[in-house]
C-alpha cells in the first residue's frame, strides 16, 4: 500500500490500483508503470506512489529502472484530469483552477517530489522507453539519469499545444542535454523526437531494436554495478555539480571528494589496496 495525498485528503491505495509495479532485486530496483491499456497515464496517484517508493527505497539500491508495460512507455498525463469529473478520488485540473495559487503550487510541489528523487547521488536510475513517451511520460524519461530507448521509441513534450506548460521537473534536464534552442523548438512545435534522433542530439545513451531493450538495461545495469559503489555516489554528486561551479571551483570539488575517498579507502595512516 501506498499513501496517496490529493490536494488536502488522504487514502491508502494499493500500488496496483495506481498501476505501478514494484520490484527490488539486489541492488536494482524496477518501478514498471503498469497500465498498457490506457498507454500507461499518469495520475497524482502514479507521482505519490512514484515520491513513496523513493522515500522507502532499501539502503542497498544502487540502480533504478523505470520501464513502462506494453507498447508505449507512457501517454502523458490521464487526459480524464482534464475533465470536469477528472480521475475518481484524485479531483481534476479543472477543480484545480478553483484552488488558491498557494494551494496549486503545493499540488505541483507534491507531484514533482515522483521525479525528483531519481537524481539522488547515491543511485542511477534509468529510464526504458519504447513506443510513445508523451508529456508526462517524456518528463519522467527525463528525470532519469541515462535513457535507452528502443528504436520505435517517440518522445513528445505535448503540453505547449495543450495550452500547459511541462511542470513535471522536465524543463531542465531536457535545455541540459539538448540546449536551449532545441529545447525551445522541441517544446514549441510539440513534435515528436524519434529514437535515432534522440540519440544523435544527447536524449538517449543507447537505441536498440525493442525486444532487445529490457536485456540492454539488464547490461547497461551490471556495467553500473561494477564501480565502488562510494566512489560512483561521489563522482556523480562531482558530475551534478560541475555546471554550476567555475573550473577552479571544480578542481577544489574533485579535491575535496578524493581527499574523503583516500581517507575511507586507506584510513588516516594508510595501508589497503582500493576494492
Ligand atoms: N490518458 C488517458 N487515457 C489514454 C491516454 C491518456 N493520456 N492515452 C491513451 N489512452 C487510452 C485511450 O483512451 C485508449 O483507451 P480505450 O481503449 O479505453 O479507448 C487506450 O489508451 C489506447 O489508446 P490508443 O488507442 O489511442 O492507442 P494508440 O497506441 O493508437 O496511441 C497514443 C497511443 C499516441 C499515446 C495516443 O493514445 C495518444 O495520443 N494519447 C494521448 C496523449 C496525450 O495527449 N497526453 C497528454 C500529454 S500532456 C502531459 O502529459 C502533461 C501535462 O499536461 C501537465
């Protein structure tokens, strides 16, 4: 069970209910959005459920998959919060209107905590597209750190030509890896990017045909697992922060990170090769 909050009320809902799979192997962790028939939307529920899984995630996780069941990856937002009765429980973006704008942007804050998690320094988490990732769906693509798609692979940011902006954390990461100006056109014409596409302007590590692509996670997934798993937690909170920091900034950063990793690896008096 998960504990789901919309704009106020609380209720436990199963992650079933949700449309979530949930499963923990090791070190990995699969989060699977599970509603093939309805091209696996997204409700507030999936984003509770998404912040829940990432607050409770076993100490020993080290790589997050996200994949979606079926041929899309995910079709965006439950297009029923669009409508006057909107998801049943979960209220609708035409009740939000009525909402104060305080109350609103606790709602986005709220549902932003699904998709933020999966930038946490200690884990790297992978996104598993194949088919359609449209709005929503594109922007939790997007909150991962690495991509591998497979080559039917269609990524769309739809909110623009719905009359929305993209507030699922996507903006950033999308201007980061391919630019404000492509970012700008890619968002304004809403069109979709495809998989070799994504590829070539830095959307995604790796395009492969689709029946290859749970087995492509599988070895990009072990390939992860092979580093020391402090050292891997230290380079990536380095990699995360290296745009916002001048070069000599970064150069004292990389010092400071080593000094830690030589003083856990060897202790202060030294001794002992690196694992
Ligand atoms: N919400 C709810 N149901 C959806 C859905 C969505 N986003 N997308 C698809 N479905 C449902 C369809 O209604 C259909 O249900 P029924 O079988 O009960 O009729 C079922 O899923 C299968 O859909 P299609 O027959 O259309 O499947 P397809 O494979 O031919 O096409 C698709 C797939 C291109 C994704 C198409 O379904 C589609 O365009 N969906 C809508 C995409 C969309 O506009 N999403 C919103 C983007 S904006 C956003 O996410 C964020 C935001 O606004 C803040």
């Amino acid at each position: 069970m998960v504990g789901v909050s919309f704009g106020g009320s609380a209720e436990e809902i199963s992650l079933k209910e949700v449309g979530l799979r949930y499963e923990v192997d090791g070190e990995i962790a699969t989060i699977t959005l599970d509603r093939p028939d309805k091209r696996n939307a997204q409700t507030f529920a999936t984003w509770s459920a998404l912040a829940d899984i990432g607050d409770g995630l076993p100490q020993q996780v080290r790589v997050v998959v996200i994949r979606g069941e079926g041929p899309s990856f995910s079709a965006g937002i439950d297009l029923r919060m669009f409508t006057p009765e909107g998801v049943p429980g979960q209220g609708s973006f035409a009740s939000s209107a009525a909402l104060g704008e305080a109350t609103f942007a606790d709602r986005v804050t709220q549902a932003q905590r699904g998709f933020l998690w999966l930038r946490r320094p200690d884990i790297v988490s992978v996104a598993a597209v194949q088919g359609h990732a449209i709005g929503a769906g594109f922007q939790l693509a997007l909150a991962c750190d690495l991509r591998v798609l497979a080559d039917d692979a269609k990524l769309c940011m739809k909110e623009p030509a719905l009359g929305l902006v993209p507030d699922l954390t996507g903006t950033k990461p999308l201007v980061d890896l391919v630019g404000l100006s492509r970012a700008i056109e890619i968002c304004l014409t809403a069109r979709v990017v495809g998989a070799q596409e994504a590829a070539r302007i830095g959307l995604a590590e790796l395009v492969v045909a689709p029946e290859e692509l749970d087995e492509a996670v599988r070895d990009l997934s072990a390939a992860l697992l092979a580093t020391n798993r402090d050292a891997a937690t230290a380079t990536k909170r380095l990699l995360q922060g290296a745009s916002g920091r001048t070069l000599t900034e970064q150069a004292a950063a990389e010092g400071r990170e080593q000094a830690a990793r030589i003083k856990a690896l060897f202790g202060e008096g030294g001794g002992r090769a690196p694992a």
